[in-house]
C-alpha cells in the first residue's frame, strides 16, 4: 500500500530523464553542471517517492472515506516526512542553485528547452512545498485521528 502516486513516479522520470540528456549531450561545462543536478535530484527523487509521496497515493481512497486498518502502514511515512521536512526544503533550495548554475554555464541566451525545464523543476518544487508535502503530513495526521489507537502503535 505505501507506493508513491503514478503521476509523481512518472513526473520524477521524465524530469530525470532530461537531466540525464543534458548530462550525456551538453558541452564539457553544461554536462557536468547537468551531473550534479542530477545526482541532488536522484537522492532527492527517492526520498520523496520512498517517504514523502506514499501518504499522497491515499488521498483518494481518504476523501471518499474509504478506509482500511492496513493504511496505519503509511503512517511512518507521513511522520517521516513532518521530521524531516527542513531538509527536504533544503534540497529544493540547493536543486534551485544547482539549475541557476546550469543557466549560467549555458550561456546568456540558454535553449527555449533547458529554460523550459529549468521552469517546470522550480514549480514542482513549489508544488511540493505548497500542496503536496502539507497534504502528506495532513493525510497522516487525519488517518491517525480515523484508526485511533492502533494506528498510533504502527507509527511508533
């Protein structure tokens, strides 16, 4: 039960996806600025769909009232992740330097795609910080409330 959202999965994958292009294709100085961002977005990427993300993939099943004694499983990911949420949101801040970085190393007039891409990280990331991250420690939170008892054993 505790699997990251497909649509996060899949976002993460072709986000990596392009990085690791950049990285294979770009010139000698963009290629290894593309390396490092993507080695902070690997780590970070996992930490997100292996903890963050899985209390995200009960939203639906909680907003229909949907729920199972087996979901307290998630529960250790949520408190994960309220634990752990300053570092979190200092990846994203070092992801942000790691992409202006790879910016400047393309040059004052980067492609339209890089640009692009460079766009859709940073809102990801505000999307994360914003709804998606809240939304996990509120999912765990109203599940603890919802199992009582039982789910405060399986989270300790």
């Amino acid at each position: 039960m505790s699997k990251a959202p497909r649509s996060i999965r899949q976002e993460h994958g072709e986000i990596l996806q392009f990085v690791m292009r950049l990285a294979r294709e770009g010139g000698p100085t963009t290629a290894d600025a593309a390396q490092r961002l993507a080695r902070l977005l690997e780590t970070h990427m996992h930490k997100e769909e292996a903890f963050a993300a899985p209390p995200l993939a009960l939203l639906p099943r909680l907003a229909r009232d949907n729920i199972v004694p087996a979901m307290a499983e998630t529960l250790v990911h949520a408190d994960w992740l309220r634990e752990n949420l300053d570092t979190m949101l200092a990846e994203h801040r070092m992801i942000a330097a790691a992409i202006e970085e790879l910016l400047r190393l393309a040059g004052p007039s980067p492609q339209p795609e890089l640009v692009t891409f460079a766009e859709t990280v940073l809102n990801h990331a505000r999307l994360e910080e914003e709804v998606l991250y809240p939304a996990a420690i509120v999912a765990g939170e109203y599940l603890k409330v919802r199992l009582g008892k039982k789910a405060a054993l399986v989270a300790s």
